[in-house]
C-alpha cells in the first residue's frame, strides 16, 4: 500500500528517484506530452511509475478528458484505475463508462491481475465467476475504501455510474472479495446515504432473501450494519428507513448484540433507538461476559483522562434503562461483574474510567437515575449491593452504605439491610459488621415482618452465617446488659 499523500497538483509530494524519468506527480499535460513524444513505454517500462500514476487516477478526481486520453493510451494498465475514479468522483460520461466496460472485458486477465496483486481481491461465488464480473465487482468494495490514504467522505460515489453499473452488471452487488468484505461494507462506512439506499435495494433486487446484504459478515466477523453504526453521527433517519423497510428488528439487535456494537462507537440517538428495539439487550451478555456498559467504558475511544459530555450521557441512558429493563438487582448493571478483573463491579470500573474529578458527577447520575424509577423499594440500592457483595470491593461497599445509609431503607420484601444480608448468608467481616456500624441499635431489635420474629433465631433457620450469628448475638447480649450495667 502507497503510504504517500497523493494530491493532484503538488508535485512535490514524491521524489523521483530517476531525475530524468517521467514524473508520475506532474501536471497532467507535462505528462500527457511526455507520452506523446516518447510513447506510452514511458509509463509502462517502469513499475515504480505505473504505480504511481494508478494510485494517482483512483484517488484524485481527474478532469475527464485526462481520463479519456489515459485510457486510450494504455488501456490494460490503467482501465481498472479509471473505472475506479469514475465510480468515486462525480466526473461523468457515458461515452467513457461504455469504453471502460470494453476495456475491462478485452484484458480482463490484466485488470484481474492487478486486483489481485494491489486489492487481494477474490471470487464472485454467486454466478459462474465471470473475470469481469469480479473485476467490477472488487471495483464496488473499493469505491468506498480507505486505501493508499483515499479517504472517503459523504460525497464519495457517483451514483449516476453506478446506476450504469447495475444495469450492464447487475449481480455484481453481490460480489465477496478474499476476505469476505462485500460492497456493502464498503458503502456503510462512507455515510453516502443516497448511494448506501441504492446499493441495499439493488441488493434486495438480486437476491431478497439476503436482507439487503447488511448482516453478511467478513472473515475478521464484521457485518456491513457494524460498519454503518461505528459512527457518531446522527444516523437515525437511516435506521428508520431501515426500520421501515424490515431490515433493522427487534430481532437483528439481539442477534448481532447491536446495543453493544453501539455503546463502544455510536452516537447516543443511536444506542436509543436499538434500546427502544430491544429494551432487555441493555442487560444482555456478550460471549465474554461484557454488557454494553462495559464496552462503552473499556472499548469506546476517548483521549486519555476525558470522560465526554456524551459519556455521561450514555452511561445515564444505559444506568437507567437497565433499571427499569429488569436490572433492580444490580442496580441496571452497575453491581455486575467486571469480566475482566475479580471482586470487582461495573460501578468501580466506571469510577476509574471517569476519574477523581468526576466522582461526584458518577454518584449524581446514579442518584438521578434512582429518583428516576421511584421510591427506593423500585431500586434498592444497599440491598442490591449486599445481594452481588462478591463483586464489590469492601471499600466501595462501605462507600455505598455511607452514601445510602440503612436506617429505614427498605426493600419490597419490607426487610432492613441487615435482615437481608443475614438471610443470604453475608458473614462478619464480608459487610454485616460494616452495616451495624452505621445502625446498630434499631437493626438489631428488628422483626421478620412475616413470622413477627425476632431477626436473629428467625435468620437462623434460613441460610445465615453461624459466626455471623454468634457475633450478633453478643452484641444483642451488650444490649440487654447496657440498662443494667447504668443503673449500678
């Protein structure tokens, strides 16, 4: 691959190793008048320039009487390259198109060649593999592709040649290099939404039950829908028109972990709109343990120690979604498991990744996110943390008692914190002691709401941890003797 920028007019963006030799950067006439004098070996004799010259056609918007007068001259060297810059760049002709296709059918070995060797480029395996078929189809994965430093932008792609594509070669969209990328992953990533329509329905035209090619995944398992969300831009009119057409489903987003793909590289409206699709993904587990929390902290490209105005965004959209989608009991996925690091929780993961100045900040969001779904039995938040205590670390447990407290804090079961992490079997120094820190005198005098129990010999008979009790029942015992031991 040239490494080099290739500009149109700056002619000294390369040195020419040969000073006499032609140079391939030069004005466009400087060389059109070197050929006319030497003949087109001036081009051909040196791969070097050759080179130079293909990468220069393919990745610059060329006048199209330059373009012609080229592909006269040395049409097996130069058709492919041509056809490649009338595909991405609105320079249009007709006339020039129909002399291409001529050309890329009389040396098809050539240009099949040369996308092998440059592009790697493999086989059409949906008809009789036809050279020219693949060679334009290759054309159309790469029309879109950042390569040789070409750097698609929203106005990349011609659609008026490609519609001239799609008639003379129809079944072309539905070419597979040798790395499984089609030209819908091509289209996806450029964000040309007029062109991105037409390839999909042009797609759906030649095969429908393929589903506009968007979930054809490549060898390093990328789908053509992942390169369309690995953007955070505001592609939701897309995803509606998808939507629309039956080819973005609740369905699609389980399937694909869409909600994950987009918490690590999209835009919040589009992680809203998979969540509305799919509102139980928020909480849903990739192959390695992550939920799309996890990937938006550890995977999502931020410069080092900034946390975006749309982080905080996105962490309260998923915080709160997962709440109210079934995550009461760990708190919408903040107590669950770091895949990635033991006795450690997304909440410490999230801490770490905002940083020290944002501590406040993560708590506020939490806050909000409670008051958010209602009263504390909706998301019980010191209970939560009891139930998933293996994944917290004891200094953010008693950070969160500390925060929370457990006076009156009751679950929906209508139990005290203490009650509940007896009954689980949460021992002495795991956080009981931690908990009696703060209340000690009301959590020990408390009922079973049900049986109208005392806490402890009730807490026996169910799963509570033997020292546990016994270091309850001393301080029971403290607490009867206190009145006597006053009044001596």
């Amino acid at each position: 691959m040239n490494n080099n920028v290739i500009n149109n007019n700056n002619t000294d963006a390369m040195e020419v190793d040969n000073p006499g030799a032609l140079n391939p950067l030069a004005p466009w006439d400087e060389i059109l008048q070197q050929i006319s004098i030497h003949s087109r070996s001036v081009i051909i004799s040196d791969d070097d320039i050759l080179g130079r010259i293909q990468t220069r056609v393919e990745n610059v918007r060329n006048p199209l009487d330059i373009l012609d007068q080229l592909l006269s001259i040395c049409p097996k060297e130069l058709g492919f390259s041509i056809f490649l810059c009338v595909l991405r760049f609105p320079v249009h002709s007709k006339a020039l198109i129909d002399k291409v296709f001529l050309v890329l059918q009389k040396y098809s070995i050539d240009h099949i060649k040369y996308c092998q060797e440059k592009f790697n480029a493999g086989n059409l395996s949906t008809n009789d593999g036809s050279l020219v078929d693949t060679i334009i189809g290759e054309a159309l994965t790469l029309v879109f592709s950042f390569y040789d430093n070409f750097v698609p932008m929203e106005q990349t792609g011609h659609l008026r040649a490609l519609k001239l594509v799609k008639e003379k070669y129809p079944n072309t969209i539905l070419y597979i290099d040798a790395h499984e990328f089609t030209p819908l992953h091509g289209v996806c990533c450029a964000l040309n939404m007029e062109i991105f329509r037409f390839f999909i329905e042009w797609h759906l035209e030649q095969n429908p039950i393929k589903r506009g090619g968007l979930y054809e995944m490549n060898d390093s398992g990328i789908t053509p829908m992942d390169t369309l969300i690995d953007t955070q831009q505001d592609i939701t009119s897309t995803l509606h028109w998808l939507r629309q057409n039956g080819l973005l489903q609740s369905k699609d987003v389980r399937k694909w972990l869409l909600i994950h793909r987009a918490s690590h590289s999209s835009s919040i409206s589009t992680i809203r709109l998979f969540l509305e699709l799919f509102p139980s993904g928020v909480l849903l587990e990739d192959s390695d343990g992550n939920l799309p929390i996890h990937l938006h902290l550890g995977l999502r490209y931020r410069p080092e120690r900034t946390f975006s105005e749309q982080d905080f965004e996105i962490i309260h959209l998923l915080i709160r979604s997962g709440i109210v989608n079934g995550g009461i009991n760990t708190i919408g996925g903040l107590f669950h498991e770091d895949p990635d690091a033991e006795n450690s929780c997304t909440l410490s993961m999230l801490l770490k990744e905002a940083g020290e100045r944002n501590v406040e900040r993560v708590w506020g969001i939490i806050e909000t996110c409670l008051n958010e779904v209602g009263s504390y039995v909706n998301a019980p938040i010191i209970h939560a943390a009891i139930s998933n205590k293996k994944n917290i670390s004891n200094e953010l447990f008693r950070e969160i008692l500390k925060r929370y407290g457990v006076n009156s804090r009751r679950n929906a079961h209508n139990k005290l914190p203490l009650q509940h992490a007896v009954e689980i079997g949460m021992t002495w120094d795991d956080g009981v002691s931690d908990i009696l820190e703060l209340n000690q005198l009301e959590v020990l005098n408390e009922v079973d709401n049900e049986t109208n129990l005392p806490l402890l010999p009730f807490a026996a008979s169910k799963k509570a941890d033997l020292s546990t009790l016994y270091e309850l029942s001393l301080l029971k015992l403290d607490d009867y003797l206190a009145p006597a031991n006053n009044t001596n």
